[in-house]
C-alpha cells in the first residue's frame, strides 16, 4: 500500500487547480496561503519519519531492540494517518 496523508490529497487538488488556472499566481490569496500551510505540512512529515526512520536504523545496528520497537511505533502511529 502506498501511503497518501489527507494533506497530499489536498496538495494533489490545488496542483490540479493551477494547472487549470495556468499558474500559481491564479489562486485566491486563501488558496496560497492553504498550498503555503500543506507544503510545510507535508515537509514536517517527511522529516520526522526521516528523523525516525534514521534512528530506527542506529537503533538496529547497535541491537537495541526495546529502542527499535519503540521507534518502530513512533513510525507507525505517523502511518497510520496515511491511508
């Protein structure tokens, strides 16, 4: 399953709005300011689950089993808002 946050799916409508439009600049100063608020969202998400991914890892190699488990649930509760 590929994982699309509700944020994404916006990002998704207001990408196809500008293409309509024929550009950015086209889109209400609400819109903007929405496309402005989902892309720092959507950056956000990418970094923690980057952060904790990373972590998971070093967790891995150093065999720190509890820690991974730990992390591992971290991840998952962030996936889970993804359907």
């Amino acid at each position: 399953m590929i994982a699309i946050h509700p944020v994404h799916r916006r990002l998704d409508e207001l990408q196809i709005k500008v293409d309509r439009l024929g550009g950015y600049h086209k889109l209400s100063l609400d819109e903007q300011r929405e496309l402005a608020q989902c892309l720092k969202v959507n950056a956000d998400i990418v970094r923690k689950l980057d952060e904790l991914k990373q972590l998971s890892f070093i967790a891995h190699v150093a065999g720190d089993v509890d820690w991974g488990l730990e992390l591992a649930s971290r991840i998952e509760e962030i996936e889970v808002k993804m359907i």
